[in-house]
C-alpha cells in the first residue's frame, strides 16, 4: 500500500514508522536529485507556511525558507509574535491554522510545538525544542546513506557527550526505528532518561537494532561506522558551560578516538554550529576562561577526510522539502 503522509505533523520521529521514515529519506534523495538537475517544483504552488522562531537559527531558517521556495510556496518568518505572551498557544495555533498550510516552530518547549500541532488543524513541523530535533536526524541519516558503504541497520552510530540533549534523544529514537546499532558514549549523568532508553529498546527489539550506553570510549567506539557529537552547552544553557566542560573534557572527538574505531573509514558528523576553534566570540571567550581552543572536536577531525559536516548541513534542505512536500504537498 502507498505511503500518504498528508495532513501529518512532524514532532517527533517516535511518531513515525520505519517505513515512513525510509519513505522521507526516499522523497529526500529524490528532490535532491531534481534540484542538482535544475529541476523545478511546484509541490507547494500557492501555499503559505509560517516560521515561528523563539531560538535562533542558521540552517533550520534557511533550510525551510529555501525548500518552501523550490517548491512554489509563500513564507512568513516570524519572531515577535504575541504566543504565549498576550495571547495563549492554542488561540494562536487556531489562528495561524486559518491562515497557513503548515507550520514551524522553533523554540524551547516539546510542549509548544506539541499545542500548536492539537490547535492548529493544519501540520506543525518541530524545527528543533530542548528535547527533539527530527529534522536534523533525517539529514543525517540521509548523509549516512550517502557516504557509507552498508545500509543503516548494518550501522552502527556513536553519539558522543551530552546524550540526554536533543541530538542524543532524536539520534537514538531514529537508529531505534531504522534497526541501527546506536552507542551512547557520555558521563552517566547525561544519559537519557530511563523511560526513553527502555522505550527505545523495546523499538529496537522490533527492528533488529540495539541500544547500548557507555561511558568508556574504548568499549563505545569499537567497530563505529559514524561518530557524532554536539556542542556541549546548548542554547539557553550558557551558564552550564562550568559542569559541561568538566563533564565533557575528556570527551572531545579528536584523532585519537577514531582510531579506536579500528575502521579506517569511520564518518565524523556533528549538526552545527561546532566550537572547533576560536574564530567566533565564544570560542574566544572559552579559550579567555578556560584555556580550551576546541570543545567537542578538535579542528583537525572538523576539517578532516572523516568529516561529513557541510554534506549533512546541506541535507537539511532535502529532508525538510521533503517533509513538507509529503505533509502538505501536491504528489
């Protein structure tokens, strides 16, 4: 039977089937394809998509608007809206539903974007909260495919440092439904919560895949076919940076850790921004305070033949069209 996304919201990947999402990965690859060809769509002709941004945000903004754009669709990108302020989420979810196709948003808590998708009538897109981030994972599962030579449930995928963040959750709900082989490597007290591990596993046990946490390198990264990591302070979280680095320090991705691997060919990915150098003010800042020049990677794995970073940055724009394209679309 044909798989119909239409008139879904994308909160989370735990919403999604494997099948769905091969389905999204599939659709990405295609309208990839097309745009690299020069081909033009018209999927979203006339219709209209609003961003809510309460973060901010280079590649989720520039993703979507530059997606809604190939395929013919109009973009509000809005900032300073009353929600939540003057006005509560499910009168603004219902208004914007009377107006808009779809929705983003981009912000803070799982459940806003979760009011806006109850209220709405029309799909919500999660552009990233503190607890998932389905967009991204997509991308990078679509990098996966483009870069490694086995398929994704012969993966087996290596988060490393704050595990319990956005990325770590979303990473280990998408290996979960894809069969993959996911690794948490991080200090116990970043491990997700318990009811999200156990959950997972159940999920895995259904797909052929494994869920494994660590928090000894050389038992994590044997065999890695990827290695991921994220900032350590996410935004909003500035004043952790003391706890984090102390956490995390002796979990920065460098040479030394992919060599534990013992797979020559092991992909390093990380979702960006990166704090690889001091070319940026906290970078600078970092350095003043604590004397590191790098925090989750080193520069020379940012800019070496393992890294899949600019790839993976330029699939967000893929999956994202797809997402919508299959939520709202015209196919």
């Amino acid at each position: 039977m044909p798989i119909s996304l239409k008139g879904r919201s994308l909160l989370t990947l735990k919403d999604f089937t494997p099948l769905e999402i091969k389905y999204l990965l599939d659709l990405s690859r295609d309208l990839k394809a097309k745009k690299r060809a020069g081909i033009k769509g018209q999927t979203l002709f006339n219709k209209n998509i609003v961003l809510i941004f309460d973060k901010s945000s280079t590649r989720t903004r520039c993703a979507f608007e530059v997606a809604a754009y190939d395929e013919g669709a109009n973009i509000t990108y809005l900032t300073n809206s009353q929600m939540g302020k003057k006005e509560s989420i499910e009168d603004t979810a219902k208004v914007l539903g009377r107006y808009y196709d779809g929705i983003e948003f981009r912000g803070y808590k799982q459940e806003t974007v979760e009011a806006l998708a109850q209220y709405a009538g029309v799909p919500v897109w999660n552009g990233l909260t503190d607890t998932y981030h389905p967009t991204q994972i997509l991308a990078d599962f679509l990098t996966i495919m483009e870069h490694a030579d086995k398929p994704l449930h012969k993966i087996k995928f290596v988060f490393v440092g704050d595990a319990r963040n956005n990325m770590g959750n979303s990473y280990m709900i998408g290996a979960a439904k894809m069969g993959m082989h996911f690794v948490g490597l991080a200090p116990k007290s970043l491990f997700p919560e318990a009811k999200l591990i156990n959950d997972m596993k159940k999920v895995a046990a259904e797909t052929g895949g494994k869920i494994e946490f660590f928090e000894s390198i050389d038992t994590a990264v044997k065999g890695a076919d990827v290695i991921a990591t994220d900032v350590w302070v996410s935004m909003g979280e500035e004043e952790k940076f003391d706890e984090r680095i102390r956490l995390l320090k002796s979990y920065q991705v460098n040479m030394d850790m992919l060599k534990k691997t013992g797979n020559p060919h092991v992909i390093f990915m990380h979702c960006l921004p990166s704090c690889h150098d001091m070319n940026t003010e906290i970078g600078n800042s970092v350095f003043e305070k604590y004397g590191l020049k790098e925090m989750e990677v080193t520069d020379e794995v940012f800019r070496s033949k393992h890294s899949v970073v600019f790839d993976e940055a330029e699939n967000r724009l893929h999956t994202i069209k797809a997402v919508m394209v299959a939520t709202i679309g015209d196919v």
